[in-house]
C-alpha cells in the first residue's frame, strides 16, 4: 500500500466507501465483514461511512455499527485505521435523503456516532451536506466545537464548493483537513474544488470514483478510452479510472464503495498502477 496525507497523519491512497453496505441492494452482514477485513488485510487505513447510511428509520447508523462489528472482529491490529463519518444527512425511511445542518443536530449526531464507532474521538468527521435552512457558518461552527472538545480528531465537510471550503477553513482556524465531492470520468464539475484542495494541501476524497458504474463493464463500455488503457495495461478499466485520479494531484485519496472483498481488492492495485503523461492527458480529455 502507499500513503497520503490526512491532516498529520498518512493513511492509505486508497480508501474504502462503505455505503454499498448498508443501504438498497445490501448483502448480508457476513459478506460485508469480508469485504472490510479484506480492505484491512490490503493494506486499507481509511474508511469511510456516515450515519444516513442505512434503509429504514429505525436503523440509523446501520453502516457505523457494522464497520464498529468488523473492527472488534478483525485478527490484527486496527490502531492505524481511521473511520470517517459524516453528520447532517437524514434518510426518513421512505427511499428519500434529507438535511438538518442545525449545530444541535450535528452534535447530537456526533455523540451518537461516537457510541456506535465505539471510540473516544471519531477520526475524521465531515459535515455531509449543506442544509439551505441553516447559515453554512452555523454548522461548521458545530463541527469546530466539536473539535475543540476533543470528540473528534479531525474535521472535514462534503458536497462543499469552492467558497464553502475557504468559509470552513478560516471558520476552523484553518483545520480543515479533508473535502468530499463526487468526482468521476462522468462526473468532473468538482475539478474546481479538488485543485483547490490541492493549492490548500488539503485532502480531497472522491466518493463514486467509479461513476456509479458498477463492475459489470459499465465504465469501460461508457468510456472506451478507459478501457483501451485497462487493455493496454492487463488491468481492470477501475484500477485505470483510480489511478488516473491518483495522479491529478497528490492530495487525492478515492474512496470508492465496495461491498465484495474482490472489489476492493482490484480497487487497491490502482496505487500501483503509473500512467504515461499521454495516458493521462487522453484520460482527461474522455468522458
């Protein structure tokens, strides 16, 4: 495994998502277990969840506990492991996604999360999504506090535009460690914001790297130069896609959603994987 900065601490180039887990389509506990304890065998320090990951109501936190259940189960040592979460989203139940940034809601997010993780700090929290109800300040005020407490290492937010990042970093002191934005060869408007993370020397995690595509061929089919570089290569169309994003620049850690220990464990070979100059540049102008 490589590494990359988070904050003042190296954490592998690599992450793991762990929504594909917990929400619609979700195998079964025993799979998902497999799927982090082959992560954690990879090499993987780096996981990420929030507390909106899950289906029902009732079950708020589905993806947390069972990341917790993993951890506690694993053989090795687990002491390196950062788990990132993310408050702020809501799931009602009915298949909707809804907001509540309210600084209450967040820190009571917080403890709740810090339950389920079983942990005295929670290693990287993120604020998972803006609510237009709620002044941004307000809720990244909740989460500096939340950091000046102590109930959380590092501090994070997601779904955040350029304005919005330099608004959480001076808000923060300037401890902002990590944006979240989707980002993919069919998703690239967070390019803004992942160059300005890179001039920010903060990380910049994608979540669906892989566009949401799926294994079954979909972003070699999508994207036939992709594809023509996985041949090339003797690699899946994946591993090119996250090592493409590897090389944009040096504060990019993907953190792609797997809920099979295969997956994951073609996902890692991408920080092995170095693409020539014209590969890139051709990478660059697909999609």
């Amino acid at each position: 495994m490589k590494y990359r900065p988070l904050g003042d601490a190296q954490v592998s180039a690599i992450g793991l998502g762990g929504m594909p887990m917990s929400i619609e389509g979700r195998p079964d506990e025993r799979r998902s277990v497999a799927t982090i304890h082959a992560a954690l065998d990879a090499g993987v320090t780096l996981i990420d969840t929030a507390d909106a990951y899950h289906i029902h109501a009732d079950e708020v936190g589905h993806n947390e506990s069972l990341i917790a259940r993993a951890l506690a189960g694993y053989g090795g040592d687990t002491s390196d492991v950062i788990v990132a979460t993310k408050g702020g989203h809501l799931r009602p139940g009915d298949g909707s996604w809804t907001v509540n940034g309210s600084p209450d809601h967040l820190k009571e997010a917080c403890d709740a999360s810090l339950k389920r993780l079983g942990v005295d700090a929670i290693g990287l929290y993120q604020f998972h999504r803006p609510d237009p109800r709620v002044p941004y300040a307000d809720s990244v005020g909740a989460i500096r506090d939340l950091l000046d407490a102590g109930k959380i290492r590092y501090a994070g937010v997601s779904n955040a535009n350029p304005e919005q990042i330099r608004e959480a970093n001076e808000i923060l002191g300037g401890r902002l460690v990590s944006v979240q934005n989707q980002f993919s060869p069919s998703f690239r408007s967070s390019e803004p914001e992942l160059d300005l993370c890179a001039d920010m020397d903060i990380a910049f995690l994608p979540w669906s790297p892989l566009g949401g595509t799926g294994r079954a061929g979909g972003l070699g089919s999508r994207f036939a130069p992709f594809a023509e570089v996985a041949r090339e290569h003797g690699v899946s169309p994946q591993q090119v896609c996250l090592a493409w994003m590897l090389a944009k620049a040096p504060v990019v850690i993907p953190i792609p959603g797997s809920s099979r220990p295969e997956t994951i464990l073609d996902s890692v070979k991408a920080v092995d994987l170095e693409l020539s100059a014209d590969e890139i540049a051709t990478l660059d102008a697909a999609g």
